[in-house]
C-alpha cells in the first residue's frame, strides 16, 4: 500500500489544503493528514476541531485518513508505517523553507517529500490570511470550504 502523508496546522483549513489533499488521493492508496499539535502557538481551532473539520471536507475522499501529531514529523511516519511526505508550494518562498525541512526529513530518517505546485487560483491563499480577512469583515467565501466559512465566522464573532 503506498502512503502518503499531508501535516500542517489546518487553522482553519482552506481551498488551497483541500486542492493538495484531494489531488494526493488521486495518487495514493492512502493520505493520512496529520494536525499539528503545537501547544506554543495560539490557534483560532482546537485540534479536536481542526480535525472535525478535515474529517468533514474531505468525507468524499474513501482513501483519506485524519490524524492529529505533535513532536517530529518523521517520528509519526515511522509510527505510521509512512515513507512520504506530500506538500503544497504557492510560492517560491515556500520552497525554500519547505526543501531545508525536506533535506531533514531525509536524513533523518529516509523520508521523502513530495513537492505539488498549487492550483493558481489558491496561490496566495494562507490559514493566516483568511483569519485575518474573516477578522476585518472581508469575504472568505470561495476560499474556504462552506462548513468552514461557517466555524470561522462563527468564531471570529465571538471574540
């Protein structure tokens, strides 16, 4: 079975994430996304509801599985049975972070990543840009997946 595997925060997730993840599935037996559990960063989403989300947006995918991890990414692939990893590029920006955490990976512990360019239309799209347009009364829709639109206006009302 080839396995794959998606990490990120996911807070909230967007368009552009389920894009990477849909298209992954396509290629993969399984796609595992992994949630991020960073207890030193303040998140808008608990991980309990980062991964309901998931769950809920990509319920269409048969072959993609949620799970939540913190420490190591390489530590959870090997947990995992996992031997790749899978991420999406908007920008050159991201390449470069994203290829020194690759090298890492690989040397760490045989990792491979997988680089996916981004569809164009979700290219300059980020969890941190949609918080802060959502905060300021700006329009997300499209950018988001509507049950997310929704938990994010919902929450961003309450502060």
């Amino acid at each position: 079975m080839h396995r794959v595997v998606c990490p990120g925060s996911f807070d909230p997730v967007t368009n552009g994430h389920l894009d990477i993840i849909t298209r992954a599935s396509g290629l993969y037996d399984e796609v595992v996304v992994a949630v991020l559990i960073n207890v030193t960063k303040q998140s808008l989403f608990t991980v309990d509801e980062r991964v309901e989300m998931l769950t809920e947006v990509t319920a269409r995918c048969g072959n993609v599985r949620i799970d939540r991890f913190h420490g190591l990414l390489v530590d959870f692939c090997a947990a995992n049975g996992i031997t790749a990893v899978i991420k999406g590029l908007r920008a050159v920006t991201d390449f470069e972070y994203e290829m020194q955490m690759a090298q890492m990976n690989y040397r760490m512990a045989k990792v491979e990543t997988l680089f996916m360019t981004t569809n164009p239309l979700y290219s300059f799209l980020s969890s941190s840009l949609v918080k802060e347009i959502t905060r300021y009364g700006g329009d997300v829709s499209g950018l988001v997946p509507d049950p997310v639109l929704a938990r994010l206006r919902a929450r961003l009302a309450e502060e």
